[in-house]
C-alpha cells in the first residue's frame, strides 16, 4: 500500500541505494538508519511498518539492535546478512526477526517480502463492521485474551509482546482449538510460501510463542505438539 514506511537499517550505501530505488518505485516511504543506535532512536520517532535489518553494523550487531526493537514494537522485522550458516538464521528467527534474506540477494525478492509481511499485517489489523465477526474480534481462553480489533495478547491479565508471525500462529491457532496444523502448513500459511524444507523457522517461533503465553514452556497447556503430524491449540475455555 502507497505510504507505508520501511526503515532501512544497513550501513552499505550502495544497498541502501539499490533497496530504496526499488522500494519508493512501489511507494514506500523509507526511513534510513545507518546503525542500530539510530534505528531504535528513529522507532519512535517516525514509527515505521516494517524494518529492513542488516545483521552487521557498526557498534551493535542486528541481532542485538532486534532484541532491543522488540521490547518496543511488533512489526515485522527482516534481516539482510552475508552469513549462511544455519544457526544464524535460527537465531535471526528465535530473537523475534520475521524472516532473513542472505546477501548477495535479488532486490526484488526483498520488495516480494516487503510486500508480503505488509500485506499480512493488513489483513490481521484490518476492521470489520459485521456483528458476526466483531463477536470474534476478542478470543479468551483460561488466562489468555488475544483482542483482535488492537492486536493485544494478555496472559493472566498482563500484556505480551508478540512478533508479526508469533501473533499470526497465535491467532490462527487459537481460532481453530483442537485443529492440528503440519509444519507445512503453517508455513504455508503464515509466510505465504512453500516450506521446502525449512522446519526450523515454524518450530523456533512456536518455542518463542510458547515462551510468552505458556504458564510453563516446557509443559504447554495451550499450543501441543501431535507427535509425527503437527501442533494444535488446545480449548480451554473459561
């Protein structure tokens, strides 16, 4: 959608050119940052709708820069980087980062990712004015509210800080109790694309959201896993 801000954190220039050529081509409005210590300052200040993250900058690394984001927002968060190696990328995945792209890379796939995480967001923020669906806006289960007109998840009555993907598994989960969902499934259709493989990224979130919402992480009452097939939400309802 025209307007819309991406923060751009990447301390290359010569990829902040090419990115922000074929980002404002679309529309997008871009907000640069060279090093974290300005894109945290810049995260209030012009509240972007998606954050563009190199994995290394001067001073603090991504990494470190996304752990301190998401204790402030839960927009969608991905990650450029020149490391292949597969332990990062989970790390990318468990510190909150919504997807991760290695370098060198097609700037329009970046664009495709842009676009889709925006888009998604769209869809789960949109309102309705249909009776029907408000009564659905609000799902509430033994301890846990998840308010989909604001998009605010609460345990036990205290708010939790959820990602983009950690609330969108959430809210599908939960709004079909008992259902299992493969592995593929769910990343099919929370990042809108085949897995082809890539397990880990759905089961890194599914251990992150546990974390949050789980009164005990290890033993979830909530999200289960169906040994061989899948996971599923379990109903309790008040």
């Amino acid at each position: 959608m025209s307007g819309e801000k991406v923060m751009l954190v990447e301390d290359d220039s010569d990829i902040r050119e090419i990115l922000q050529l074929y980002l404002q081509k679309e529309g997008y409005h871009i907000i640069h940052a060279e090093d974290g210590t300005t894109a945290l300052r810049l995260l209030d200040e012009k509240k972007p709708d998606i954050i563009i993250l190199d994995v290394v900058l001067p001073g603090m690394d991504g990494f470190e820069v996304c752990r301190l984001l998401r204790q402030k927002t839960n927009i969608p968060i991905l990650f450029l980087s020149s490391k292949e190696d597969e332990i990062d990328k989970i790390l990318g995945h468990k510190i909150g980062g919504d997807d991760y792209v290695t370098k060198p890379f097609s700037p329009a796939l970046v664009l495709a990712k842009v676009q889709g995480h925006l888009r998604r967001n769209r869809h789960i923020a949109g309102h309705t004015s249909s009776k029907e669906e408000k009564a659905n806006e609000v799902i509430e289960y033994r301890g846990l509210r998840i308010d989909k007109e604001s998009c605010v998840v609460k345990t036990n009555g205290s708010p939790v800080l959820l990602s983009a993907k950690e609330y969108q598994l959430l809210c599908l989960l939960a709004e079909h109790p008992n259902r299992v969902y493969s592995v593929d499934d769910l990343f099919e259709l929370i990042w809108g694309e085949e897995s082809l493989g890539d397990n880990r990224t759905v089961m890194v979130h599914i251990s992150n959201l546990r974390k949050k919402i789980e009164p005990v992480s290890d033993k979830p009452m909530y999200i289960v896993t169906v040994r061989g097939m899948g996971y599923k939400f379990i109903s309790h309802k008040e």
